[in-house]
C-alpha cells in the first residue's frame, strides 16, 4: 500500500474523545478480529505503471498532491482513543477526501498542474489505500471483524459522496446523478472514467439554464457486484426519492461506453451477464434485491427510461453524436433459460425475460436498473429517471504516460458534453415544473 510520509501530526479534533464514545462489545457470538488479507483492488496499490517506477498509486497521489490526504488519514487513524472516536474520524476523513475532490476538480488551476484538474484518479487511489490501511489495521480498539467492516463501510460511503442529503442553497431544479469509478484496471492502470470526472464536475453546483437554475448533486459509485448486492445504488438515490425536504426531480446514473457516442439508454434489464469487476467477480443472473430499501414485487424484467431524451437528443451537444438507444436481448416468454431461444429484438416483447438492456447486461445497466426500481418501489411516479451512457477515452499515444495535453483535452470534451446533456435534462424538468419551484 502507500506508504505515509513521517512526522504527519492529526489534527486535535481527530484525537478528542468525546465522553459518550466508549469501546463498542461485540455481540456474544461475533467473530474475533483476525488478519485481514487485502481486496484484489487493493493489492494493485502496489503495482507499478511500468518496470522500474515507483507503484501507480503513489504516482497519481503525488501528482495531485492527495499523498498528504493518505498521510494525514493513517496519523489520525492510529491516533483516535476510543472506537467511537475512531468511526467519527473514519467517517470526516471519507467526507474530507471527496470534498477535496470536488475542490479540485473545480478549483481554479494553481499555475500548470502536474495532472489535470479533471481527472478522477486520484480520489480512486487515495479511497482505495484508507480502504487497505482500514483493512490491515491491528489496533486494540477492534474487539470483533465485523467492526472493521463498519468501519470500512463508513469510509467508502462517506468518499463517495454518499450519505450527506445537502443541496445547493436556493430554488433549482434539483438533479441527482452518479458516476462510476475508474475500471479495466488489469488491462491498464492508467485508466480513468470520464463519467467519474463529470460527477466530480457537476457536485454541489446550481446552473443556470433555459428552464431555470438547475442544482446537482452527485455519487461516484463502486464497480463491484457484491457493492451492488449490498444496496450501495438504493443507498445513494433513496435518501433523494422518499417525499421530504431533500427529494430530487430528477435522476440519472451515467457511466463509459464505446469510443465516439453517448446514448440515453431506452431500457434497463433485470440480467447480469457476469463480466469482471474491479474485485474480478463475476455475477450472472437476475439483479438482486436490497433488504433495507422498498421494491416492486415481483421484479419488472424490463424498466423503460423516462428521462427527457428528446431534449437531450435535441440540445445540439458535441463532440459525438446523441442518440436514445434501442435494442435488447431476450427469452421470448415461455423459453428461458433455452440458450438457443435468445435473441436481439429493437424492444422488448410482452412476457420476455431479459438477458440484456439497451446499455448491456453489466454495472451500468444494473445502475439503471436498481435506481429505477427503487424509484417505482417508492412511488416516486413524478421522478424522471434513467442513463446516460458517454464515451470511452483514447489514451496516450506514449505506453508508459499517465498523461499526456491530447488525452486531458480529449476527456475534458468528453465531461463538457456529459454536464451539457445533464443540464438539457435538469432544464427540460425545470420547465416543465416551472412556476412551482419554491424551496
């Protein structure tokens, strides 16, 4: 993992015991404390970009300057007295660092950075190394494993923007959207997601636009199956769809697809069609349902978008070319599971079984698909809802640049388009509430 530089001292806040906070006791039962052996994820900490460099890890944080996040977090960490103090600091430490990612992301540039301000993978690699110092620590606070886990837990929703209900001040139009972290990392370490950069870019800002001010808030969400299992999606959309003073109008996850298009997907499937994630899991079959959160029994197999494509279609944003995008696979009704019997039909047919949406049969349909769901299974009926599907990168020519001014140009197209396409949306909505809006 990365290693913290010496000498860091916690803040005093971080190391103030407050009096209620005493070691938790694990239910009689729980399982002790034993090593933990780091994630698949975690264990690329150590990998390095190209023979004889330091890890890439260590690379992006030293680039950005997110190395001191890093440090600050392990000093504060081994500091905490109790273990109510250490879940406190856990958590404000999760919350700092997607703040300072926001920051950076939209924070005026300091003469030429080392690395785009745009780019997401720093806030992917500082996350990634708390989650391993989490994971190995050994400290005498932790009475039982399913504390770490917590804690654990604790930090990837407070980095990922999850958890924390606040909106722009002011009456907009308000906008939820999430992005996904970088994946593809076996392929190559230098990967990054453009649909993360436009999360970053898009959180905690009101635009203005045609219909009126459109506020947004934004998630970067985990490329894992077992994430997904866990409700991480209900988790970050529903808070923004029960009735109530922090309600969305309007919702739509957003992650990478082919080079050169960006597709408003017309349908997500209940399918998983099993391809790795960032932990090399693989997962087929239906979508599974959160324990915590309420659904439509049963499952539909198919959720339409209800997104306003036809203005995204129509607000003339470039670089690529948008489209509303059909096409699906199914089982006829009565054939599943009969592999001969799949096909691929423009929509789906009445009393089909999915096997994939128009967005495919991976992460991002399931994005879709479970905020939609949840959408239904709380009757938000009112909330459009869907996805967006934007761009792949094309990476430096060089095989051994991080970076390079054609790769930040060509991504800094990319997020440009991605935030106009949320505002046409958040502006459609707008106008169509318009004069209601009086929060």
């Amino acid at each position: 993992m990365v290693p913290p530089p010496e000498n860091v001292s916690p803040r005093p806040e971080d190391v103030a015991a407050r009096p209620e906070h005493v070691p938790a006791r694990p239910a009689p039962g729980s399982a002790p404390v034993r090593p933990a052996v780091l994630t698949v994820e975690e264990s690329r900490l150590e990998l390095p970009f190209a023979p004889g460099r330091p890890p890439v890890a260590q690379e992006f944080l030293a680039l950005s300057g997110f190395d001191a996040l890093v440090a600050e977090f392990t000093a504060a960490v081994a500091a905490a007295p109790t273990l109510g103090a250490l879940a406190d600091t856990v958590t404000r430490r999760g919350q700092g660092l997607w703040e300072a990612a926001i920051a950076r992301a939209q924070g005026p540039a300091d003469g030429t950075p080392a690395l785009d301000l745009v780019d997401d993978r720093p806030l992917y690699w500082a996350r990634t190394a708390m989650s391993a110092h989490l994971r190995t620590l050994d400290p005498p606070l932790l009475e039982a494993g399913v504390q770490r886990q917590g804690l654990l837990r604790l930090l990837d929703r407070a980095s990922r923007g999850i958890g924390t209900p606040r909106w722009p001040a002011g009456p907009a139009t308000r906008v939820l959207v999430s992005g996904f972290d970088t994946f593809g990392l076996d392929d190559s370490l230098r990967h990054s997601n453009p649909s993360g950069c436009a999360a970053l870019q898009l959180h905690g800002r009101t635009f203005d636009t045609p219909g009126g001010p459109v506020a947004v808030r934004a998630v970067v969400l985990p490329v894992s199956w077992s994430a997904f299992d866990q409700g991480v999606v209900e988790d970050a959309f529903g808070p923004a769809l029960v009735p109530g003073p922090d309600r969305a109008d309007l919702i739509t996850t957003i992650s990478q697809t082919a080079r050169g298009r960006m597709d408003v997907e017309e349908w997500a499937a209940n399918a998983r069609g099993g391809a790795p994630d960032n932990e090399r899991q693989q997962h087929f079959g239906a979508v599974s349902r959160p324990s915590h959160w309420p659904q439509p029994f049963d499952s539909p197999d198919w959720i339409r978008t209800t997104l306003p494509h036809a203005a995204m279609v129509a607000a003339g944003t470039g670089p690529w070319p948008v489209v509303l995008r059909d096409g699906v696979a199914e089982w006829p009704a009565g054939t599943f599971p009969d592999p001969t019997a799949v096909r691929s039909v423009p929509r789906p047919s009445p009393g089909s079984t999915a096997a994939a949406g128009t967005g495919g049969d991976y992460l991002s349909n399931e994005s879709m698909y479970r905020s939609n769901r949840l959408r239904q299974g709380l009757h938000a009926w009112d909330v459009p809802g869907g996805h967006l599907h934007v761009s792949a990168l094309a990476y430096p020519e060089a095989p051994d640049a991080l970076t390079d001014p054609s790769f930040e140009a060509d991504r800094r197209a990319i997020v440009e388009q991605t935030v106009a396409l949320v505002l046409a949306a958040g502006s459609a909505v707008a106008q169509r509430q318009a004069p209601a809006i009086e929060r």
